[in-house]
C-alpha cells in the first residue's frame, strides 16, 4: 500500500505541467493592458477636451470648410448632422459683419435677417456683439441666453466666435 501511494505520488510529481496556462494568462494580460492604454492615450485627449475646446475646433473645422467648398455648399453641410458640423446642441453658425445672419441650422427662419438688434432675455444684444468682438481681435467668446434647440428651454450659451474674410463663423455650447 505504501508503495502504491510513493507512486501515485512521483508520477503527479513527474506529469508534464500544464500546457503554460500561467504564462498564457500573463501574455494575454499584458496584451490587454497595452491595448487599454494604447487605448486611452488615443482617446483621452477627446475625453479631456472642454466644452470651449470643442467649440473653437468646431469653429476652425468649418471655416477650412467654408474656404475649401464656399458659402452655400458649406451652409448645407453645416445642417446635415452626418457631416460632423452638429453634435447635439452644438452647431455652427455664420453672421455677415453687418450682423446679418447667414447660416444657422438650428434655426433657419433667421437666415438673411439683421440681428443687430436681436437681444437676449436680459437686453444684450449678442449679434452685435459678435461681429464686434470679430473685428477688433478676429476671435473671441459671447455669453448670452438663448433656447437650447436640443430641449426647447431658455439657457446661458457660451459661443466662439472667428472672422473668416467677411465673416463671423461661431459655434457655442449650453451650460
């Protein structure tokens, strides 16, 4: 008995070992750590952007657009959401520098008219100051209220604004 037991116990000791389980589970863990981080340096840039960095990309987007495929072919892209130019309640919008609006997706019963007058609920006129802001430095921000199209209430937007030629092209974001 004891001898069958001595055995039993050399040829545990003496079986193969697993086929390299252990390493198998270490090489695949070390492959799906490089993918996460590879992963999150790709990504996290976007993830960390803020909402004022989005608006000033957006705005710089459409304005090589505005220039690469001219006004009414860029006005139409501007308002399909397909093309990357709309992002919720995001979009992008252009004045003239007489603060006549151009394009706004968002609200297309404004195109062509003259907002230097339009004011907020709080008496500032927003338009105007746009196109100010646009020819004295060329950028700048606007805050002002306004309905969000993405829930139909009234809301503090903060919006980017940029000159293009004779152009004010802006895009904002709700806060």
């Amino acid at each position: 008995m004891r001898v069958k037991r001595l055995n039993t116990l050399l040829e545990k000791s003496h079986s193969p070992p697993q086929p390299h389980r252990s390493i198998t589970m270490t090489i695949q863990k070390r492959l799906a750590l490089a993918t996460l981080a590879a992963a999150g340096a790709i990504f996290a840039p976007a993830a960390l952007a803020t909402p004022e960095d989005s608006a000033q990309q957006l705005v710089r987007k459409a304005i090589s657009h505005l220039k690469a495929s001219g006004l009414q072919q860029a006005c139409a892209d501007f308002g399909d959401p397909a093309k990357g130019y709309m992002a919720g309640a995001s979009y992008v919008f252009i004045q003239d520098m007489h603060a006549k609006m151009v394009c706004n997706p968002s609200n297309p019963r404004i195109v062509g008219k003259d907002l230097t007058e339009l004011k907020d609920v709080d008496g500032f006129a927003f338009s105007r100051d746009m196109t100010r802001i646009a020819k004295a430095s060329g950028s700048g921000w606007v805050e002002y209220k306004w309905v969000n199209p993405a829930t139909g209430k009234l809301q503090q937007k903060k919006s980017y604004v940029e000159r293009s030629d004779d152009y004010v092209v802006g895009a904002g974001f709700y806060k």
